[in-house]
C-alpha cells in the first residue's frame, strides 16, 4: 500500500470555499473545519433563515444534512425544479459541475451540516481499485430525501466539528470514505450508469473495511466513546442486511429517492 500524501494545511485546503455561495446570509456559519486538518473533506454547520440564492454552478460534490429545523425550500438545477417541506434528518444532494438556476428557503428556518467532497474520495486511492474520480459527474441532483446512514454520517461528523476528538481527523475521513461509497452506490443517474464504474459494491466495501478497523482501533486505543460512534455507522455500511439490499452492484440506480 502506498502511503498518502501530506495533508495541506487547512488554509489551503481547496474546499474551503466551497460554500461561499451562501454568503453570510442566508446561511450564517455556525462551525467550520476551517481549522481542522481534514483531507478530502470540508464541513460547515450553517443557519439558514428565509432568503434567495441566485444561480451558480456547484464547484464540488456536496452533501447537506438537516440538524434541527424545518422549513420550505424552493430550488431549480439540472433541468429539475423541487418544492420540499424539509424536516430534521432530510439529506440534500449536488453533485459536481451541476448548474443551479436559483435557491429559496421560503419559510422556517433549519441548521444544516454541509458536507464538500473532494475527487480524491471518489479516486481509487480511495476507494480502491476500479474507481474513478469521473463517478462525481454521475451522481443525481435530489433534494429531501431520507437515508438513515447519511444523516448518521451527517450528525455525527456535526458532533465531531462541536467537540474536537483525538482521533478526529480519522473519524471523519472514514466517514468521508463511506459516505462516497454510499453514493455510488444508491445515487448515480440511471442515464449515466453505463459510464459508471463497473466495480462491486463489496469490493468499495471491503477498502473502506481497512479504514473502518484501523479507526476503530485507534479510537479504542485513545478513549471510549468515539468506538461507540463507529459501530452503528461505519458497521451499517458494511452490514449483511446493506449487502443484500444492492451494494453489490453500485453501478445500479435507485427508480427514487428515499
């Protein structure tokens, strides 16, 4: 196994922006890991309230989780227009190069864990063998969906930005790693599956297995409660019960959301 390269420093990391277009409002920023040593992944806790966001063109792949709130959102990109009453734990997805005519949150308010994903997730450094970083372009442009293991993801990496642990960095870069992996697995384009890679969805497993487990022991080696953290997510992603449910193939598409 080769060893990875050194991290950048965290002014420099290249998805420090990635939210600039929310501005300081709508989306005031709670916390960020503006000063935290992440590789591939950038996270800020927001405050949305009522307000508009004008057309842009998403410059990474994001994730959004809903921490608490609720709200009406109104949002236009990829040729798709979407009205959502969100609720607490709705997951929102953009993928990269995806352009957005505009975004309202109409009514309500919501704190919302933004997740900036970058190629190297997605890359068989990775995910091992078979991947390819273009799988980024693939994913589907949905909004308000539910997947318990995202929101999971979701909260506790919002914990992990409230309370600095350890072992963090490793935490939430195996969490980034599942999280890609949970992509690719229930939310490529059905139009873009013959371009998807053509690698088992237990293969992607297993190479987030190695990261999973040398986690784990360096958190059981350092304090308790973050291997109480791991379990109930990391392990869900590697469960019988998800194996049998499709990872076996992430080339497949999901008919609709959850």
């Amino acid at each position: 196994m080769q060893p990875r390269p050194a991290r950048p420093a965290a002014a420099d990391n290249p998805l420090a922006g990635a939210g600039a277009k929310y501005g300081a409002e709508p989306g005031q920023v709670l916390r960020s890991s503006a000063d935290r040593n992440w590789s591939d992944i950038f996270a800020e806790l927001r405050f949305h309230q009522e307000g508009h966001l004008d057309s842009f063109v998403q410059q990474t792949v994001e994730v959004a989780v809903q921490i608490r709130g609720s709200g009406t959102v109104n949002r236009r990109g990829d040729g798709q227009s979407q009205k959502i009453e969100s609720r607490s734990g709705a997951a929102w997805l953009c993928p990269l190069g995806i352009p957005v005519d505009f975004l309202d949150l109409s009514s309500g308010f919501s704190e919302t864990i933004h997740l900036y994903l970058g190629a190297g997730l997605f890359s068989s450094e990775g995910l091992g063998d078979g991947v390819s970083a273009s799988a980024m372009a693939n994913l589907r442009y949905l909004g308000g969906f539910h997947d318990p293991l995202v929101e999971q993801i979701g909260r506790v990496i919002a914990t992990e930005l409230a309370v600095e642990t350890t072992s963090g960095n490793l935490l939430v870069e195996t969490l980034g790693c599942s999280l890609a992996a949970r992509l690719l697995q229930r939310y490529l384009r059905s139009d873009q599956t013959a371009r998807a890679p053509q690698r088992s969805g237990e293969s992607i497993a297993a190479s987030c297995r190695v990261r999973y487990f040398s986690a784990a022991a360096t958190c059981s080696a350092c304090c308790s409660w973050p291997w109480k953290i791991f379990r109930p997510v990391c392990s869900r992603l590697f469960s019988s019960p998800l194996l049998a449910e499709g990872i076996s193939s992430v080339s497949s598409a999901p008919s609709t959301a959850l």
